[in-house]
C-alpha cells in the first residue's frame, strides 16, 4: 500500500492540491517536502522556484482560457484556471480563483474532487469555515476515501477545532493503516495526548495492531512512559496478535538500551504465547532458543545475527548434538577478520557467579583464532567482558564452557560467538564450525 506523502496517496492529479497548515514561505517548503520535492528548510527564491515548477503541471493561463472558452461547461477547466490564478507567484488573481474554483464545483456538484480543490483553496488563505464546508461536502460525496477524512481533519485544526478533528482522524486510520504516522505526527503536534489518541483515535477493529503501533511510535518518539502505557493496553485487552506487530516496539526499546521495559515486553509476549522458547521451561535457563530448535528471530532477547562477508550460516542443520536442528557456521573463503556471526541478550543478576556451556564441533578450522564463547556486560563492557577457549582444527562434538562473575550494577549481559582477529600463523580462517545447546544458568 502506498505511503502518505506521495502521488499515489494524494491521488490528486495537481501537486498543488494538497493541504496545508502553515503560512507564507514556511507553508510553501512543508508543503513542498509532503509532496516529495527536494524543498525541505529552502527558504526565499529557492522556495519560490521549486514551488512555482510543481505549479506548472497546471497549465498556462492562456491555454486554459483557450480551453474554456473551446468548452466552458468543463468543469475541470475552471478548476485548472483557479489553482493557476491562485498558486501562480507572477500572475497571481485570488479572487478571479475562487470565481473559477466555485463555478467548478456548481458545474460538477457531485464530484468529491472540486470540493476538495477549493476547500484546500480556501484553506490556503485562511478562510478556514467556508473551507470546512467545502471539504465536508467532500467528505459526504466521497466518505470510503481516506485521503478526504484527513483533509477535513487538517481543516478542522487550522480552525482550532482539534476535538473535531479526533473522528476523522479515526476513520482515516479505518479506511487506511498507512496514515498512521502522518495521524500521530498531527496528534502530537496538536497537544493531544497519547491517552486521547488511544481511546478516540485508534480504530476498535485490528485493535491490537494499532495500539502497537502506536506505542512503538511514542517509544521512537521518546514517550517511553506514554508508550508502556499503551502496550499495556494492546496487551491486556487486545486479543491475540502476531509477533511482527510488536516487534517494532521491543526492538525500538532496546535501541534506546531501555533493556529491562524490553525485556518485560518479552516476558508479557512469552505470557501470550505471542512467541514461545523451544529451550523449555526450566526455570533456571536464561538463554532463549540456545538449542537453535527454531529459526531465530533476530529480534528482542532471541539471536540476532547479520550478513558479513565470507559467512554463512545455517540454522536448520540437521547433524545435531541433541534435538533436530543445531547451527552451522561456514566461513566459506579464507580471511583474518573479525567476526560475532550472531548474539543474544539475556538478562542477569547483580554479584552472581554463572555458567555459560555449549557443544561444538569442528571442521577444518584453519586458524589458530578460532570461534569461541564470550560474554560482555551490556552496560559495563569493561567491567566484565571474558571469552571461553577457541576451537580449532577438526574436532568431534564436545562441550566448552565460561564462568564469569557479575559486578554489582549489572543487569543484562549479551552472550556471543565470536573470532578475534588472528595474530599467530596461521591468521586467515576457513572451514565449519557447529554449535548446539548452549545454556547459560548461575554457577552451582
């Protein structure tokens, strides 16, 4: 579906219809960057000259005034003339535009397009109740577009009736899910709070789906408590929803090193059954998914992995320590680089000894760096960062381990499988390397 800003969600044919909120030169650049012009903070000629381009794809007043004079029941004649008598910097006539862009819509009462031009018309020069009316009329010719609800919403606002606005906003939102940020920009930007938006703006049906959206959008925003508030919502009363609705907000979260709301967005998805942990229900088991028994979703307190040159990586791997699946690493062309093929954060206590374990194998592994276990405290690298021995060589299934102790302030650790760079001969790696079960528990 196409995104609000450009010609497919205006679906006007003019890239002057559009409206707007602003005034003088300010006006003209926002609009320009709506649109999608490069005009974002131009200001004085520059402005003048982008925006006066855009206003060509018009028409030329005389080859207008020839058309309506060749047909002048033709409505969108007059319509054409308006906007260029209107928008035209050098012959600019507003009140031979109007006149036009009124006769438009006598000659064509019922089509939603007219009202809308000279609503945005009317709007243009601030006679915001005539505008109203005119994009009402719209609205009520037209009332399955969303574009036209969000029109009459901007209207309303420029007139200083947010309250209003609120319903249009919400049709908006029902008739079409790609408005939501344009819809939350306009609420914030209006002082309406996030509890408002939630109750009289979020759409009731795919109710879960918006109110996460909506929190991952304040989370974004840096209205972190505003934004727990709202997940609370969608995950108390918004029936079952799918993981790739919240994954936004827990990864946006974790970005901002907000780990603990995070990680209590995890634990409420894990409650719902949203995801669920093939490591099993041992209490004392920190990590998620450490027997790669699912493909990792690379997202929230799972593996996170990323492409990098010269690795690949297989999850599905049938040639398991235990269970049916484990993860291959294939450093597929001989190179001295260093590597973290994939991570996990996990949360951990303050002044606790633990124990983190892993079965691996190996094949023609080539360098005397090979890959190993590591674990770094996420908020004090410093403070604990210890890595296990490296396998190298060809070697059978076997366990390795790393003991490491907390410091007193931390709270979430990431465990990782990592290759430094090499230093002896010889440096450059190639060949597999498998790795299955890791678990991490405090020590005994």
């Amino acid at each position: 579906m196409p995104a609000p800003g450009n010609a497919a969600f205006r679906k006007l044919r003019s890239p002057c219809r559009l409206q707007k909120t602003l005034t003088g030169w300010q006006q003209k650049a926002v609009f320009l960057s709506v649109i999608g012009l490069p005009a974002v903070l131009v200001g004085g000629k520059a402005a003048e000259l982008v925006f006066a381009s855009a206003c060509t794809q018009i028409g030329t007043l005389p080859e207008l005034q020839w058309a309506r004079a060749a047909d002048p029941q033709d409505p969108e004649v007059y319509e054409r003339m308006g906007e260029a008598q209107l928008y035209g910097f050098l012959n600019s006539n507003p009140e031979a535009a109007f006149r036009n862009l009124r006769r438009a819509a006598a000659l064509a009462p019922a089509r939603p397009l007219d009202w809308e031009v000279l609503g945005l018309a009317l709007e243009s020069v601030h006679e915001y109740r005539s505008a109203q009316a005119a994009l009402e009329r719209a609205r009520d010719l037209d009332p399955t577009s969303p574009q036209v609800h969000w029109l009459v919403a901007n209207c309303d606002l420029s007139a200083g009736d947010a309250v209003k606005a609120l319903p249009e906003l919400k049709r908006t939102l029902y008739l079409d899910a790609s408005y939501s940020r344009p819809v939350y920009d306009f609420c914030l930007r209006a002082g309406i709070s996030p509890r408002t938006v939630t109750q009289l703006v979020l759409p009731r049906h795919d109710r879960a789906r918006f109110r996460l959206n909506f929190a991952t959008y304040l989370a974004a925003e840096g209205q972190i408590d505003a934004s727990a508030d709202v997940w609370k919502d969608a995950v108390i009363s918004g029936g079952p929803f799918e993981f790739v609705w919240a994954q936004p907000y827990v990864d946006e979260l974790m970005r901002d090193r907000d780990f603990a709301r995070a990680y209590q967005a995890w634990r409420d998805l894990e409650r719902l059954a949203v995801i669920q942990n093939p490591q099993g229900t041992d209490p004392a088991e920190l990590l998620f998914n450490g027997g790669f028994e699912r493909e990792p979703l690379n997202s929230g307190f799972d593996w996170h992995y990323d492409p990098l040159h010269y690795i690949r990586l297989d999850f599905a791997d049938p040639h398991a320590y235990d269970g049916k699946r484990c993860l291959r690493i294939d450093f597929i062309a001989p190179s001295n680089g260093e590597y973290t093929p994939l991570y996990q954060d996990v949360p951990a206590e303050p002044n606790q000894r633990y124990s983190l374990t892993a079965f691996v194998r190996s094949v023609e592994l080539t360098s005397q760096s090979g890959p190993r276990l590591r674990v770094v405290d996420l908020n004090d690298p410093a403070g604990l960062d210890v890595a296990g021995e490296p396998t190298l060589g060809t070697t059978a299934w076997h366990r390795v381990q790393v003991s490491f102790a907390t410091g007193p302030d931390t709270r979430f650790v990431q465990v990782l499988v990592w290759r430094p760079r090499g230093v002896d001969f010889p440096t450059e790696i190639s060949g597999s390397f498998w790795i299955d079960d890791v678990s991490l528990k405090p020590a005994a």
